[in-house]
C-alpha cells in the first residue's frame, strides 16, 4: 500500500476511535507487471516493468481506513514466512492492529497484468480462513463498532457476522469476488447479514441477471455502487442519490474499490452520514488510481 495515498500529517493511531473498525478480508503480495496489453492464450507480452506490492481487498481497506485515523483491528490470515513479514511490517506504517491477526502456512499471492489505460487482470492463490481471533475477539468485546467483509470472505464467515450483528456491530462487505466463489442464491441468503453492501454494475448482473441496482434493496438495506470514474451511486429504501467521481489522471485502478471501503468505513465511523462519507471516500479512491502497485 503506498502511503502517499494518505494525509499523513494528519494521522492520529495514537488516539482512541469511539467505534472501532474490524477487516475481514485478503491480505496478499503482488506480483504487478506493466504491459501495452493484457496477454492473450499462448502469446507472450513484454512488460516495461514488474514490482512487488503489498496487497489483497482486506488489507487494502484496512491500510485506508487505519492511515486516515483511528481504531482498525486485521482478522485476515498472514503467512508465518518472509512475505507474511513484509505485509506486517506495512500493516504497523499504516497503524493497523494485529495483535488478533492468524497465522496461516503461507502468505497468498497473486500475479497482477495493468495496461497503461488501467485494465487489469488477476491471478491469485486462495485464502486460507481462521475464524477463532475474530470469534474470540467479538465474543469479548464490549465495544461495538464496524465489521468490514470481503466478498471472498462473505460464506465462510456466517458464524462470526451473525455473532458480529448480534453484538450490535454493522457489517459492511465488498462483493466483490462473491460471485466467482459461491452460487448466486448462497450471496443473495448471505447478505441477510449484512447493513452496506458494496457493489459494482458487473457484480449486479452477475447476481441478478439485470442492471436493476435497486433490486438488492430486497436483501440489503443500503447499497453502494461504484463504477470506476462513473458516479457512485447510493441505494437505500427511500432514496437514489448520485456523486460525481473527481477527474484524475489514472495510472493504475489495482485497489481503487478497497481504498474506497475503507475511506468510507472511517468517514463513516466518524460522521454517521451515508452521503458526507462516500463524497470524502471517492475522493481518496480517485487519488489512488494515480499512482502505480
């Protein structure tokens, strides 16, 4: 995660949050090559570079969300070996907690192909779920707060959002991913336990087989859809409101949707307001696609 992302002058880890902030998600090294274009079956494409990056939907966010301020506590598996370390070592810049983070067998990581004009594709190892810090840690807690999920996270982690919902937490999950891990109806009875669920227009016709965004308002009760420089929408029960993406030059859009969660998951654990919290998350999500990893 580059740290130029962020005001770091204004970093405050120091400070105790009135509500905390919890990621369950990804955590994983990048291998990012620069190429003119994505490789085809059976062709070989030139990169102008290939970098090493901190990565995965889960860290991202909670890099985000702990860079701007506050109280984040990371529940994903980080490995016992030298990449583990090397993604520990950025979670502790960024003021990220992990005393409750599991130790996996080995750090999960991925090979990342980005065009010049932000294309992007991705190949990645799985993740390996330890569920018993997050459970333990809700179990004790008696302090209520935010629970963030990913998409790739949202079926193995039931148990834990239901005890998180039940303890008065807001769940907040990034679908995306869902759809290339579990069946269609299993998201759609997932997101039962879900307050914000964070979509994009690809992931709503996976899902439903239409563009009708509203649609979800039938499972959740607040949606978010971004759609890369096109306006963010926010659905709720009663509402419809769009919000402008700012122009920025795009080098690179790897992570842009996590750097948006976890923005809004701090704005939005500090304001309490739907709109004030997406206005100042796309802001900080159009500053990260200016720059590469």
């Amino acid at each position: 995660m580059d740290t130029r992302l962020y005001n770091q002058s204004q970093k405050t880890h120091e400070c105790r949050c009135e509500i905390m902030i919890l990621v369950l998600g990804y955590a994983n090294v990048d291998l990012v090559a620069r190429v003119p274009k994505l490789p085809t079956s059976g062709k070989r494409v030139t990169a102008t570079s290939v970098d090493i990056f901190r990565g995965g939907m889960g860290a991202n966010c909670a890099c985000a969300a702990s860079s701007l301020g506050g109280e984040v506590h990371f529940f994903g598996s980080v490995g016992g070996d030298i990449y583990g370390n090397f993604l520990l070592e950025d979670f502790k810049t960024h003021g990220v907690k992990t005393e409750y983070t599991p130790t996996a067998q080995k750090t999960t990581k991925a090979l990342i192909s980005v065009t010049p004009n932000g294309e992007r594709s991705i190949i990645s190892e799985p993740f390996e779920y330890k569920p018993q810090q997050l459970r333990e840690f809700l179990e004790t807690s008696l302090q209520a707060g935010l629970l963030y999920v990913d998409g790739y996270h949202l079926g193995v982690a039931q148990k834990e959002l239901g005890l998180a919902r039940s303890k008065g937490f807001t769940i907040y999950c990034d679908l995306d991913g869902a759809i290339d891990t579990y069946e269609k109806s299993e998201i759609l009875e997932y997101l039962d336990l879900v307050h914000i669920a964070q979509v994009t227009p690809h992931i709503v016709q996976g899902l439903l087989g239409t563009d009708d965004t509203a649609l979800l308002l039938n499972h959740v009760t607040t949606i978010i859809q971004t759609s890369g420089a096109e306006d963010v929408e926010l659905y709720t029960p009663t509402s419809k409101q769009c919000f402008a993406v700012p122009k920025t030059n795009v080098v690179d859009t790897t992570g842009a949707g996590d750097i948006f969660a976890g923005s809004f998951l701090h704005f939005y654990e500090r304001s309490g307001r739907l709109e004030t919290s997406i206005l100042q998350a796309t802001e900080q999500a159009a500053k990260s696609v200016s720059i590469s990893g």
